[in-house]
C-alpha cells in the first residue's frame, strides 16, 4: 500500500553513562510509521541473543521464540522508559547481539515486533534504532493462512435481505467445513457482531470444524444492531497479536447492517482501516481482506472500513451469488500463498 505519513522516530529515553565510554551515554530509539502507532504502546519485552537470526526469531510468535536459544538476556519495562532506567546496562559490548522487541498495548496485546542486530561500541557509545514492525517482514511468502472471519449476527442479517437471511449461517458453515479449500496449517479466528458485545468467539483454531461449528452457534441468536468497525479493529489486531511468519493474515468480513452512524462514527472507521493497513508505507505491514455486503448500507460501511488497495469488496443478494463471494474470497486467499 502506498505510503501514508511521515516516519517517526521517537527516543525510549534509554541512556545511561558507561565507564568503558568515558561517561557518553548509549542511544536506543525506534522507529514507528506513525504516531497512531506508537500511541498503542504501554510495555515492551526485550530479548537478547547470541548467534540468532532475525529470519529465525520471525519465523515463530514472540513469545515461543524465547526458545530458539543462546537467550542471554530478557528485558521487560513500561513504555515509555523512564530516563534513569538502566534495561540493557549489562549487555555486552564489542560482539554481535540480536535484539528482539516485543511492543504491548494497555492490554498486554502484542501490537508489533523489532529484531535489529547490533554491536555494541567498546571505546565509545553506540546509537541503536529498533525498527518496529506490526507484522514481522519475511524472506518469503507464507505457505499458510490466519483468517480472521467477522460475522455478523444482527437482526439486519435477517430482515436486510430476505432471500438471504439465515441461510447464510449455511452456506458459511459449508464453505468452511471443507478443509481442503484452504493450504495445510492454516489457522481460523471468529469475531461476530451484532448480539450484545463484538468478541471473538473462537481463536487459532487449526480445524475448520470449530469454525463451522462456531457459525453454526449463531442460529436463532441474531439480535442487536450490527458493529462492523469494533469487529474490524478486534479482528485486525488479534491477527497482528499472533503474526509469524508461519501464517500470511487474512481478513474475511460478511456483513448485512450499517453500524452506528452520527458522533465518532468517521474515527471508529479511521481506527478499523488502521488495525488493517499497520504501519505507514510498509506493505508487509498490510492485512489482505475481503468484505462481503449483503445490503447496499453494509457496502458502504465496509468500503469505510477496509482502506483501497487493502483487498476487495464485493456485493451478494442471493444465495447463487453469495456462494460465488465466499469462493472468490478463498481464491483470492489461496493465490496469496500458493502463487508464491
């Protein structure tokens, strides 16, 4: 996706005086695409390697890479680091090190990562910049997928669009049961709207089953008015949560409502396309989706919600061709993975 903004680069404040430095104080930074970006930020966890490559540490979650190996140090403080804090004043100086940073929300969410490989100055200080990711950069596209599927659960899946309506449930439930129509370890997530609060319903499921199932669930329940752009946000930073690169992220969002309109409506829209397109001008950072209206106001509101460029929008009033919508959607995900 074309750039957005500016870069920023903001000082984490991590300066201390070293003796082998003559007192001159060592520099970290990190460099984020936007400021909406780095607002999310309350924590951070470190880790600190020896003879460790970033292709390898970004290969699995942050967390399971504590167990890659040669871990000599594990970093944790909140953000922004207050001044007279020392977390790296021990590390060792004048041989390689890889630094990986974990970036959290208020949350304890993961919100984005950072592997540089620094050597730390023997005879003087040295000046670090983390460069911050939201979904890690890999050597290599994905063999797999991580969908996200946002459904919407609201009275308007019923009474938008009668010769839909709860069929829909089915026709969903079908698509997903077959295993086959998705690559091998792919990994499934539910986020449904509409009845009472936006949740997710089921993460990482790795059988389409428990997805089938979870739609399935939905029967008789639709009630409420429909919340695309919570689900969208939720969704978007779930998959951002859990990126490796293992599993490319994908989002799939079938909606019949418009969400709520008036006072904030254009920011809760704003925050939804940012949970999609990540960090300014870093197209590895985007998350592919596809929207499927059932009306023409659920249209619009997806149009509102997923930024141009980021996928595709498509419209279904009929069970024929809403059948052809969730087929191109899984198309559209499968080449992204076995093209490449």
């Amino acid at each position: 996706m074309a750039a957005r903004g500016s870069t920023s680069v903001l000082s984490l404040a991590l300066a201390w005086a070293c003796a082998a430095c003559g007192g001159s104080p060592d520099i970290y930074q990190v460099e984020f695409g936007a400021d909406i970006t780095k607002a999310r930020v309350r924590s951070l966890e470190a880790l600190v390697f020896k003879g460790v490559e970033c292709k390898n540490v970004f290969a699995v979650e942050h967390r399971p890479s504590k167990q890659l190996g040669s871990l000599i140090a594990e970093v944790k403080t909140n953000y922004p680091v207050v001044r007279d804090e020392e977390p790296f004043k021990e590390l060792p100086r004048g041989e390689p090190l890889t630094i990986v940073v974990g970036y959290f929300d208020s949350n304890n969410e993961l919100v984005g990562r950072s592997c540089d490989q620094v050597t730390l100055e023997i005879s003087t200080y040295s000046e670090v910049t983390f460069n911050y990711h939201s979904i890690p950069p890999c050597p290599a596209t994905p063999a797999a997928l991580d969908i996200a599927l946002i459904f919407e659960a609201s009275t308007d899946m019923t009474f938008a669009n009668s010769a839909l309506g709860q069929a829909v449930l089915d026709l969903t439930a079908t698509h997903f049961s077959d295993m086959g129509n998705y690559p091998p370890d792919s990994r499934f997530s539910l986020f449904v709207h509409g009845p009472g609060t936006t949740e997710a319903r089921l993460k990482r499921a790795s059988e389409t089953d428990a997805l089938s199932d979870g739609i399935l669930a939905l029967k008789g329940s639709f009630s409420g008015q429909a919340d695309l752009f919570t689900a969208v946000t939720l969704a978007g930073r779930h998959l951002r949560s859990q990126a490796s690169c293992a599993r490319l992220p994908v989002l799939l969002a079938i909606s019949a409502g418009s969400s709520p309109s008036g006072v904030g409506e254009a920011a809760f829209a704003a925050e939804a396309a940012h949970a999609l397109y990540g960090t300014q001008g870093i197209e590895s950072d985007d998350i592919y989706s596809v929207g499927i209206g059932l009306s023409d106001v659920a249209q619009e509101d997806l149009f509102k919600a997923i930024p141009e460029g980021l996928g595709s929008i498509e419209g279904a009033k009929s069970q024929s061709s809403y059948r052809a919508a969730v087929s191109n959607a899984r198309f559209r995900f499968r080449n992204l993975v076995i093209a490449n």
